[in-house]
C-alpha cells in the first residue's frame, strides 16, 4: 500500500473542512508539519479548532493560520511566543482553553486508546477544574477530563515507509505520536520515504496502521525558536 502524496495540498484535499478540530504535532518551533500548515493555510478552511502544545510564532507555524483568521478556538499549554495570539485572544477574538502540559498529552494519548476520560490531581482547586467534575480517591481530590479525539492530525516525522510506519528524529518526536493516535485521520509530514519493510520493526516508532496519508518535504525550514548565542571575547 502506498500512501505517499504528491502534494500538501493534494493529502489535505477531501479531508479539511470548516469547523473541524486539528490535532497538530510539535513543541514550539520543533517537529511542526510545515508544509502541511501552509497548505491548510492556502486551503481557506475556517473556523478551526486547533490542538496544540503550542501555537507557534509571528509569522510562522500555527502563527500564520491566526494572521489569516482561520482559527477560532486554541487548545493549548503554553502560547507566550505569539504577539498576534495575545492581541486576539485579549480582544475577545480568539476562544482558548488552557490545558496543562501533562494533562494535554494524556487527553491526546487516552483519545488515541480509546479512553473517553480519565482523573487527575493536576488542576485541582484552579480555574481549569472549574466546572468539571471531582471526585474522591484514597483520600486525595482528582478532576476528570475528557479525552481529545481530532477529526484530523497533521503531525512531522523524520523518516516514513510507504505503509505510513514512522520514525521520528530525537526530540522532534514530542507531542506527533499522540497527535496521529488521536486523530480519526491522519496525515504526516516526513523528510525521508523508504520502501516498506526498509525499516527494522524496532526502529519503527509508530506503525503505519494510524497513518492514512503522507506527505514528503524533504528541506523543511527548521526555524529556530529562539537564537541565543555567548559573547565572544
């Protein structure tokens, strides 16, 4: 089974739609689906409700579909690096719901194990158990939050086969597998296509089986988040 795309455009076209709620991999600036992020972007779909540990920068990743409008609602851990976000979402603009980091990626990993929800310390007694149900175990107080099940994940990795099987680069692996787990489809962007079977099965980080499209962009940008450098003396 192939399932390479020719396109960003063509793996989107026939699956993004206005309204929809994306799941989309990285941790700031590292192991985000590039390509695919700018043709969603060119795909016009609004409305959007956007999953994601962070939501890029000005100008970059996620930070373009805010520039365009196209995102509604944000789902997110951490968003300091984002003028624009602060400016919309300060303005009543732009919907957002703060999750914290660990409990975002476990409502991503129990969405993608069939999990509808699950109970945490994490949040107990602050605004983000407000409204959610509490419950009593051995003693101590725990929250209960849903799970996250995206209509679509657009998620990096490094190296695919032509099955969709996966292996990501170091720390770009981040929040991308739980993103494709999640996703009732899921598209990746990778740098590398193999032959099926290419890849040894222990290398292998996610198999092929949550993966329905693929999309190969071998010279991503790689932007750097932030640049610092020591002083030369």
């Amino acid at each position: 089974m192939n399932k390479v795309f020719p396109s960003a455009a063509e793996a989107l076209r026939g699956v993004v739609a206005d309204g929809q709620t994306l799941a989309v991999g990285g941790f700031g600036l590292c192991g985000i689906p590039e390509a695919l992020i700018d043709a969603l972007r060119d795909s016009g779909v609004k409305n959007l409700t956007v999953i994601s540990n962070n939501a890029g920068v000005d100008g970059f990743g996620l930070g373009k579909l805010l520039e365009t409008r196209q995102i509604k609602k944000m789902i997110s851990s951490y968003v300091g690096e984002n003028k624009e976000f602060e400016r919309q979402y300060l303005a009543g603009e732009l919907e957002l719901e703060f999750t914290p980091q660990g409990t975002l990626a476990e409502k991503l990993r129990a969405g993608g194990a069939g999990i509808p929800a699950f109970f945490t310390k994490t949040g107990v007694g602050t605004l983000v158990a407000e409204g959610k149900e509490l419950r009593e175990f051995d003693g101590e107080t725990y929250v209960m939050e849903r799970s996250l099940v995206p209509d679509v994940a657009l998620v990096k990795a490094d190296i695919a086969d032509r099955a969709g099987n996966l292996r990501f680069h170091l720390t770009a692996r981040n929040f991308n597998p739980a993103a494709a787990m999640a996703g009732k489809i899921c598209i990746v962007e990778v740098e590398r296509v193999v032959s099926t079977g290419e890849l040894a099965p222990d290398d292998i980080h996610l198999p092929g089986i949550y993966v329905h499209r693929i999309v190969h962009n071998p010279t991503p940008e790689k932007r750097i988040e932030k640049l610092t450098t020591r002083n030369r003396k």
